[in-house]
C-alpha cells in the first residue's frame, strides 16, 4: 500500500481508502440492515491490507453504517484515520452542530473523530447553514476540546464555490468527486493543495459507471481493466491524498487494494484512452448519478438510482438486452416502481448533490428502457 501526506494535517494516509457507504445489507419486509458480521470482517481485512482511511456518515447505509465501522475500528483505532460526517440539512439550530457530534461519538464509541466534514455543502448550504448559524465557531470549539482533529468539509458544487470554501482559511481538508468522467474540479484541486489542504476523492469509479466500460462495443479492442484504470487515473494525480472505494465484498477489496499495490502510473496509450472515454461520455448523454441513493427513499416508491443505472449501462455498454430487462425486473424482485410512477413531486431534486433534473431524467429512462427494439 502507498501512502501521502495529507495536506498539513500531519496525516500519512493510504492511497485507498474504505468508503462505508455500500456495506452489504439484507432487506427484511421492505427494510435494510447491515450484514454486522460480514461488514465488521470485510472492514478489518482492510485494515490488514494496509488501508489506514476510513470514511463513514450520519444517514449511510440507513443510519447504521457508523455504529458497524465503531465495532470494526475495536484494536485498530491507533492505526487508522476515522472520517465522518455531519448532516448539515438537518441543522435547524447553532446547538445542533455539537448535539450530532456527541452523537455520533456515541454511536462510534469513539473518543474523537480524526475527521468531521459538513456533509454536502454547497453555495447555499454554506451560506445559510455553516455561516449563518456560526457553526464554524462549533466546530473549532469541539477540535480545542479534542473532540475532533481536523475541520473538514464534504463538497457538491462549482469549481468557483470549492474556492470561496477554502479562502475562508477555517478547512483543513475536504471530500469531493473526481474520476475519469468526473474532472470539473481538477485545477482547483491543485489550488486546494497549495494552501494546505488535504484531498480525499469519492467515487473513483463513478458508482460503477467506469466499469460499465467493460461491456462497451467501442472499447472491445483495448484488453484492458477498466477498474484498475479508473483508479490508478485517480492515483497518479499526486494532488488527491486518499480515493475512497465503497467496497462490499473480499473480490472487490482484494482486486482495488491490488491496484494500490501496483504501479499507479499510466502509460501513453492508457492516457489517449481516457482522453477518447471523456470525449465518448459527452456524446452518449449518460446521467452523472453516482448511486449515492441521497434522492432515496422516494415517497412514491421509485428506484431512481437503480433506474439511472440501467439506463446508463444501456448508454454505456449497447447491451440493450440486458439493460432492458434488468429494468423491467425491478417491481419482481424488490418493493419499487419503474419510472412511469413518478408523480414529479420533486422531493428529490433538493436532496440530489449532481443536481440532476431527476423527475425530467426518469421519463428519458422509462422511454429509452421500454422502446422495442
């Protein structure tokens, strides 16, 4: 495993880290609970495999991802940088910073947290929320305490509004999306550097998209991983300290570590390759969703993340087959609708953080996922 300086926060941290959004779950009568044991060993291999960055959240995995990586950080605390977050749209109140906090302390039965992001913040959200309310001053209050190490931020927004955020001078380190389809924020990834602050990525593989690839007509003749390549494009850009893979089972944690391990550099024909994949995803008109599920639960039932999937995978891929009937499968095998059932309620569009015109998004899936061949 390799590791990099992580701003000026002091850190070492591994090139990969364990995004603990995607822990494997089981549904029960319409619910979702973590696979406790399967995860906390899932985790704790991790551990072992050098990974010293872990990255949980308040609302992940239906409010229980914390409390199973609390139990997986049992005797690897001392090695390993713990992340999490604070959900900034339900802060009504300047008291409600720290009420979260001691939260998730207890649910993590952590002493302090090594980093506490704002999750999500945007312009607006910034603005009105961690300005307004003052909850800067909380947060440097709970790191004199020892209650946290480092002021951090998680980011859904501009190039322009990622600066604004990082001139305030308070930031030590911050989350943002960058893969090979995902590079809006590239410079100021490099300007964030600069002043000392330490990067971590989400969504090195654009939720599954950059593997999708793999199943593409237009890139049958490159013999190549396009798992191993979307990572090791985040990896050798020396700017990003730690990408975070939310990784659900042992062949998936064994197969990313190993791109870790390896020689991260990209070769010339490598790099002409991502170039023509970021010139074929403009063309194909794909959604940027990242299976995040922030737009989840829909109050009438719509599977919007796994829609925008299969819609891509029918962009992406040309297998229209499979996409098609993936899609059509969905009512059988689990509680949700198809995309015609969406009333355009618009409860999602506040919660997306791509800012996807979801209710507009879905009509374009349910016709291109239905059309006969």
């Amino acid at each position: 495993m390799k590791y990099r300086k992580f701003g000026n926060t002091g850190a070492k941290v591994s090139i990969l880290g364990f995004g603990a959004m995607r822990l494997p779950e089981i549904e029960k009568e319409g619910k979702f609970y973590v696979e406790e044991q399967k995860s906390i060993e899932l985790i704790q291999k991790g551990f072992d495999l050098g990974i010293n960055y872990i990255d949980t959240a308040y609302p992940y995995c239906h409010e229980q991802s914390e409390a199973v990586v609390g139990k997986a950080l049992k005797g690897y605390r001392d090695k390993v940088y713990l992340s999490t977050k604070m959900p900034t749209w339900l802060v009504k109140k300047r008291g409600d910073y720290r009420r979260f906090l001691e939260e998730q302390l207890k649910k993590l039965d952590v002493e302090y947290i090594d980093f506490y992001h704002f999750h999500g913040l945007n312009e607006n959200w910034f603005k009105n929320v961690v300005l307004k309310l003052n909850l800067i001053d909380e947060a440097l209050k709970a790191k004199e305490e020892g209650l946290i190490r480092h002021i951090s931020f998680s980011f859904h927004d501009s190039a322009e509004v990622l600066k604004e955020i990082i001139d305030t001078g308070v930031f030590e380190s911050f989350l943002c999306q960058y893969n090979i389809i995902d590079t809006i924020l590239k410079k100021t990834l490099a300007y964030a550097v600069k002043r000392g602050l330490g990067i971590s990525v989400m969504g090195p593989l654009g939720g599954g998209r950059i593997a999708s690839f793999a199943d593409s007509s237009q890139y049958k003749d490159e013999n190549i991983d396009f798992i191993s390549l979307g990572l090791r494009y985040v990896f050798s850009n020396k700017n990003i300290g730690v990408a975070l893979s939310g990784m659900e089972d042992i062949h998936m944690l064994e197969k990313n570590v190993e791109a870790a391990d390896g020689d991260i550099s990209m070769t010339p024909d490598e790099s002409r390759l991502v170039k023509r994949i970021q010139k074929d995803r403009e063309k194909l008109g794909a959604i940027p969703c990242t299976g995040c599920n922030y737009c989840m639960p829909c109050p009438h039932d719509v599977f919007i993340p796994r829609i925008f999937y299969w819609y891509n995978y029918l962009k992406v891929s040309e297998r229209d087959f499979v996409a098609k009937n993936r899609y059509k499968e969905i009512p059988e095998i689990s509680q949700y609708l198809l995309a015609d059932s969406c009333t355009e309620c618009g409860e999602c569009l506040e919660k997306c953080p791509q800012k996807i015109d979801i209710p507009q998004r879905l009509k374009e899936c349910h016709k291109a996922l239905t059309q006969e061949d």
